[in-house]
C-alpha cells in the first residue's frame, strides 16, 4: 500500500507539471460574468482624430443646387423634385490638427471624435448659407495598427471602420505562435506628442477587458515578446524544439513510472 500511495503521488505530480503549460496558453480565464456598462464601451472606442489621420468627408442634401455650388459635384440620384447630391473629399491632418475644406477653409479637426467634427462641418455650411439643410459623415481612412513579434502573420493591418480590438488585431495576425508570451502583450500608442506603453495579459479576463487597449487606436503598434526560454532563432524551429522536449520529459516520467512499478512487482 505504501509502495502504491508513491506511484499515485508521482502520477499526480506529472499531470500537475503538464497542466501548466496549457493554463498559460487559455485566454481570457476568469472572464465568466464580467459586464462593462454601454456607457462605459462607446467612452472606451470613440475615436479621436489626430494628425496624419487621412479623412473621408461626404456631404449631401436634398437642395442640389445650393450644394452642386459648393461641391461642384454631380448628381448621384434624383426622385421627382428632389435631388440628392455628394461629394467626397480627402483629406490630411496636418501636425497642428488642422485640416483645410473646400469653400469653408481652415478648421481645427485634431481632438475631435467624427460626430463633433462633421457637426462643425454643418454648422458652417449653414451659417455660410451654402445649404440649410446639410448632412455629413466624417470617416477615418487607412486606419492601421502594426502587429509584430511572435504571431503567425505580423504586418501592418489597415482597418475598414473605425472600431477594433486587440483581440481582433491578434485574430487578424493568425493569432500567437506557440512562442509567444501571453501574459505580457505590449500596446506601443501615441498620444499628441507623446508616445505611451502598456502591457496587457491575455490570460486575464478581467485585465483584458479593462485594459485601456481594449479597444485600439490609430497607428498602435503591438509587440508579442517571446518567452524567455525563446532565444532567437526562428519561432518555427523553436516550436518544434520545445514542443519535442516537452513530448521527452513526459515519455521520461511514464517510464520512469513503469520502472518503479516493474520494481516494486519483483520484489
């Protein structure tokens, strides 16, 4: 009986140690119940323009004549006595937040989130008098995040909207290689003149969904370090390496086992 409690402590301990690996490869553990309000989620994702940001701006109106004035557009559509017209315009944030419009000149874009920079927009279209009843949408162009280091596909990944999480961005990269280190995502950010780290563990419910890189902003760079045991050769043959030794240690201790168990037999 004694011989037999040993054997069943040395089973128990090499399920223990093979547990581990796959504990720190599960993400978001913990993250069962957790709830963030509306509220909370729309502050966390609003977007802020800022300077090199590439802007896609439309206006339209049922009043074709007054705004083919300004935009020296054509007609897109026309249903009885109402025509609708369009214009899209490009344009660059320059370094001080500054962008210049057709016909309305220079406005200030920089720290504005889409909804209060196309409100400016309509306000002064209509306190120009150039059409009274305008609508406008402002859109972000080529907006990118970077992904680098231990993921199957790093590069520069170009957003079609304006909302995407870091989970999405790793999703997007072909998710980590089995290298990578899970619990220490890095998020490079720049904010106005400044740039800004921070660290998020994938393995955390709770700190992902808290984390102020949740939702990602323009031009983040995010950088998957490898563990530490990950020197730096390439992460395919290092895979390989340590999913092989780790196929050892395991076959090791069941022969061992086995061992002491043939032992104890012939005694």
């Amino acid at each position: 009986m004694k011989y037999i409690s040993k054997i069943l402590l040395a089973v128990i301990l090499v399920g223990l140690v093979s547990c581990v690996p796959s504990k720190k490869m599960v993400y978001l553990q913990g993250a069962d119940g957790l709830e963030q309000s509306p509220q909370t989620i729309a502050q966390d994702y609003e977007l802020k323009i800022v300077p090199d940001d590439q802007l896609l701006i439309t206006v339209s109106s049922k009043d074709g004549e007054l705004l083919e004035i300004f935009s020296n557009s054509q007609v897109l559509g026309s249903t009885g006595a109402s025509t609708t017209i369009q214009e899209t315009v490009g344009l660059r944030v320059d370094k001080d937040g500054k962008i210049e419009v057709p016909i309305l000149g220079e406005m200030q874009a920089g720290g504005l989130s889409r909804r209060e920079l196309a409100d400016a927009v309509e306000n002064k279209l209509i306190e120009g008098e150039y059409v009274k009843d305008p609508v406008v949408n402002v859109q972000i162009k080529g907006f990118k995040v970077s992904v680098m280091g231990e993921v199957n596909s790093p590069g520069v990944q170009t957003i079609s909207g304006d909302r995407i999480t870091l989970l999405e961005a790793l999703t997007m990269a072909g998710d980590l290689t089995p290298s990578g280190k899970r619990d220490n995502i890095l998020v490079i950010r720049e904010d106005g003149d400044q740039r800004k780290t921070y660290t998020v563990d994938l393995t955390s419910g709770e700190k992902v969904l808290e984390s102020p890189c949740y939702y990602l902003k323009q031009n983040d760079v995010i950088y998957v370090q490898p563990n530490k045991s990950i020197g730096v050769k390439g992460s395919s043959t290092l895979s390989f390496i340590s999913a092989g030794s780790s196929i050892i240690s395991l076959v090791a201790s069941v022969l061992s086992i086995v061992s002491m168990i043939i032992v104890l037999k012939d005694k």
